[in-house]
C-alpha cells in the first residue's frame, strides 16, 4: 500500500501546472478521498472532470474527488475544507517575482498570510501532516516573493512548536525549475523558436537546477512520508546552462517549424532586476544541520531546543554532515545529449504550442 492510500488527501493551489500532475500521481496511490482547493473558477472545474475521467481510467471506483472554489487568505473557508483532512499539501502561492514586486502588499497576503491560515486550519481540524512547497528563491532572498517563500518556511517550521498535543507534522520541500511548467523558460524559447526567433538570453554563463514535472511531485510525495517536522527538503537536480538548453532547443526544434537551426539567433538582453546568475538550493550556513538522503537533502531546524522534541530518524541516511552549499554554479553541467534527453523526458520537444502555453508565456519575453 501506497503512503496516502485510504487518507483524506487535500491540495492547496491544485490548478497549477505542479499542482495538476500532483493530483494526478495522488489519485494514483488510492487515497480514500481528495479534495482541491484553487480560487480560479473555471480551471478547479475542469481538474475536477480530469480527476474523475482517470478515477474512472484507472478503475479506483472508491475515492471521493471533491474540488472546491476557495481562497487560502479566507481562514474561514480552509477551516471548513480542512475538517476529516489527513495531508495536506500547500501550493497556492503567487509566484511570479516581477508581479510580486509590484504587488507586495498581495504577494504577502497571499504567501504569509495564507501560510499562517492553512497552519491554523491544520492545528484547528489536527490535521496529521502537511507539506509547503518552497522555492529556490527562499535562499538568500533578493525580492519579495523570494522573501516571502522564506517566511512562510519559517512559519511551517515553527508550527511545530505550536501544536501542543495535536499530532500534525510541518514541513516544507524546496526545489529549483520544473521544465515545461507555465512561464518556464523552455515554453519561452519553444515559442521563439516557431516564430523565427530571436531566442533571448540573459547571459552566456547563467545556470539552474531543472527536474521534469513528473520527479518535482514524486519527491514532494516522498518528503511527505519520510518527514518528522520541521525541516526543509531539498531536492536533488541536474544543473544546466540556459545557453546550452537554447542551442539544443533550437537544433531539435528549428527542423520541425521548417526552419535551419542556423538561422535562428540567440541575442542577449541582459539579466532582470533581482535575478541571479546562479540557484541556491541551500545556503552555507544551512549546510551545517543538513543531512544527505538519496534523492533530498533535509535541513534540519536551526533552532531545534525552540520546539518539541522530534527524533530525525529518516531510513537510508547517507551521511549527516554536508561541507558544501548546494548551488548551481559549482556542480557539473549536463551535456547536450543529457539535455535532449530529458526534454525528451518532459515531451517538451514536440513542435506544437498549446493554446494555454501561448496565453502563459505572451507577457514575457524571457523567464529562467
């Protein structure tokens, strides 16, 4: 059996492009129910055919989907949803740095406030688990939404002080780019490329860690299960430089549009306020509580006496002491072919552009 098999499984933000596959490999272990939560109307109504048509593909007559329209900044509204809820993981979150620092009074509403709220909802229905999905952009923050993804995983780690007998678990996983997500700088170099081009770069040597959407939530899943409170999981990912994605992009992409690769030119723009050259996963200061697992690193609280006592007991510790911080620009890049493949991997390198994609990535002009 399955970690969330015959639990009430409930998901914050589940319209998105992280949120749907979540929900889709969620429905897959068999929980007894799920339910959904996202404030746009119209996207939770068509997540909620999507669930029960694969309810039905895979013949898992059992479970209770139920999709709800709803706020996280509403506490109201989450203490109703949360009641009878086993896991909670928490995705609902503005994410978009440029609008976030026009909008920062929201961006904290939404990314603070509503952390605050799914924590009281969790402690208030004692709720057994629940998972907030972080962003590499918490670690040595440089604008508002990287600010406010750190509060809010400084939040769920103190929740753990909070729940007095209660039996909730807090913790937060953090990871870098999920490649073919909305606005992910492969949809944006797609599009350029059907265009003719130009394809934008900020600059020859900028890097980051990138995952397929599929291995993003099965980690988030894994972290859930192995989780003790507290602590912050970092993913492991490949690294690569977002000129070498470009070059393979268009050498693949380029025939399919009718196009030579040759004629289509990379042109540099220059980084955006704010943006790093680099991702950090993990800081230096952090590396000194971080334990190496397989497939995660799990930072563990830095103020452990502040809150009850837990035992890290994770299975298949590797060692308990890591010497370096975990950033993008000292780790080996993928090669071309490693590249290729894991677009291939993403189905990114497929020449059609949905309609959805298309409507993402119109206000941009690059994303990384």
């Amino acid at each position: 059996m399955a970690f969330l098999t015959g639990k009430t499984v409930l998901v914050t933000g589940g319209c998105g492009t992280v949120g749907r596959e979540l929900v889709r490999q969620i429905v897959s272990q068999n929980p007894a129910e799920i339910r959904v939560v996202d404030n746009n109307e119209s996207e939770i109504f068509f997540l909620e055919q999507e669930i029960d048509a694969q309810i039905a593909e895979q013949e898992l007559i059992d479970i209770c989907a139920l999709c709800h329209v709803a706020d996280i900044r509403d506490i109201d509204r989450l203490n109703g949803v949360f009641e009878g809820v086993d896991v909670v993981y928490h995705l609902a979150a503005l994410k978009h740095v440029i609008l976030c620092e026009k909008s920062p009074f929201d961006a904290t509403q939404t990314n603070i406030i509503g952390v605050r709220n799914v924590i009281q909802a969790a402690l208030n229905n004692n709720v057994e688990r629940v998972i907030f999905t972080s962003s590499d952009k918490a670690v040595d923050p440089t604008n508002v939404l990287g600010t406010s993804k750190l509060m809010g995983e400084r939040l769920i780690t103190a929740a753990n002080s909070m729940k007095i007998n209660k039996r909730t678990i807090f913790s937060s996983t953090r990871f870098g780019n999920v490649l073919g997500s909305r606005g992910s700088v492969a949809t944006v170099f797609q599009r350029q490329i059907e265009a003719g081009g130009p394809v934008t770069l900020t600059d020859p040597e900028m890097t980051r860690f990138v995952m397929t959407l599929q291995e993003a939530c099965r980690l988030v899943l894994q972290a859930s299960e192995i989780a003790r409170g507290g602590e912050v999981f970092v993913t492991k990912m490949p690294i690569m430089r977002i000129e070498d994605l470009a070059k393979v992009m268009i050498n693949r992409l380029a025939p399919e549009y009718g196009r030579d690769a040759e004629d289509i030119e990379m042109t540099l723009i220059g980084s955006k306020a704010g943006e790093k050259f680099y991702e950090e996963l993990m800081s230096d200061e952090e590396t000194r509580r971080t334990w190496e697992l397989p497939d995660m690193f799990a930072v563990l609280p830095a103020f452990r006496s502040v809150y009850q006592e837990i035992e890290y007991d994770y299975p298949d510790v590797l060692r308990k002491q890591v010497h370096e911080p975990y950033v993008s620009s000292t780790g080996e890049m993928m090669t071309h072919p490693e590249i290729e493949e894991l677009l291939e991997r993403c189905e990114i390198l497929a020449p059609q552009v949905t309609a959805e994609a298309e409507a993402d990535i119109r206000p941009f002009r690059h994303a990384a």
